[in-house]
C-alpha cells in the first residue's frame, strides 16, 4: 500500500495490490483512498489484517477542503476483492498527525493519533466495530495537568484475548 500523485484525482491517493503465496503480487493494482474531496492529499498509510482476512487501511487526508489532517480508513474483504469507500475515522476540528492501528479478535480495529490543537497535542483513539463502524473519539494521552505539553507518535499493540496498550512519547514541558 502507497501514495500515489493522481492527475486524475487533483492530488495523492492510496494505492494497493494484493499478495498470494500461489500467484505473487498479482491482480489488479487498486485506488483506495479516493474521497468526496477535490483536493486529495493522502499520506502515510498503514494497513492490519484480521483473523478473518479482512483488511483494514488507514491513512492521513490533509485536504484544504477537509480543513484539518484527518484520519480515512477503508476495508477489504477476501471474498469481495475491492475495498470499501473510504470513512472518516477522525470526527474532531483538530489535525491528525502520527498514528497507530491494531486489530483485535472479532474483527475490532483500534486506532489512536496525535491530536494537534495548535498549541498542544494528545493523544486520541476510536474504536472500530464490525457492526457499528467508527466509534467517538476518545482521550487516551491527554495531560492530566492541562498544561501546554506535546504527546506525539502513538503506536499500539493487542493480544489474543482483546487486550490493547497505546504507547506514545511525551514531553512534560520541564524535562
């Protein structure tokens, strides 16, 4: 999966082909990004895969139109062989910058970002549900203190039963 210039499209969009131990990198080489935007500016994607077979990509949209740095994702299932249409992970005013995706048992996608207001960043999550789509958005790495602190490059990691750790690094102002 990658960024691609698009002149068709104004812009960089995701791209993606698929890998079979069978056939190699084969098939049809696919847009995934694509949004209602004109101005399309995708960057920085990451991709996870279930239990399932279910692909799940997310990336950064910095679109003037969209106003701030956004988080899409869009799923692929095995047996449809296309993506969805992009969502919008990310339902906040502020910019989304560095981020992290995992995936849990069921289906569950977890993803948490940098959270940019101008003056400070956290750290933020949503959780995806197979049934639901993206849930709000939630503080994971706010500073207790409300000070003017910067918390940046989240990652996070699950484990068989569902269990999920973010990480991230921080600076508390004074060190």
């Amino acid at each position: 999966m990658w960024g691609q210039s698009t002149p068709s499209a104004n812009g960089q969009t995701i791209w993606a082909r698929r890998h079979t131990p069978a056939a190699g990198w084969s098939g049809a080489t696919v847009e995934i990004g694509t949004t209602s935007q004109t101005d399309i500016a995708a960057q920085d994607p990451q991709i996870i895969v279930d239990a399932n077979n279910i692909f799940t990509a997310v990336w950064i949209d910095t679109s003037a139109s969209i106003g701030n740095d956004t988080l899409f994702s869009a799923r692929h299932t095995g047996s449809s062989g296309a993506f969805s249409s992009p969502t919008r992970v990310t339902q906040e005013t502020f910019e989304a910058r560095s981020f992290g995706v995992a995936v849990v048992p069921g289906g569950t996608v977890l993803a948490a970002w940098e959270s940019n207001t101008g003056t400070r960043s956290n750290i933020r999550a949503a959780v995806y549900s197979t049934t639901t789509g993206w849930g709000p958005t939630l503080d994971v790495g706010a500073d207790p203190g409300g000070a003017a602190n910067s918390h940046i490059t989240p990652k996070i990691a699950s484990d068989a039963t569902g269990n999920a750790i973010a990480v991230w690094a921080g600076n508390d102002g004074m060190r």
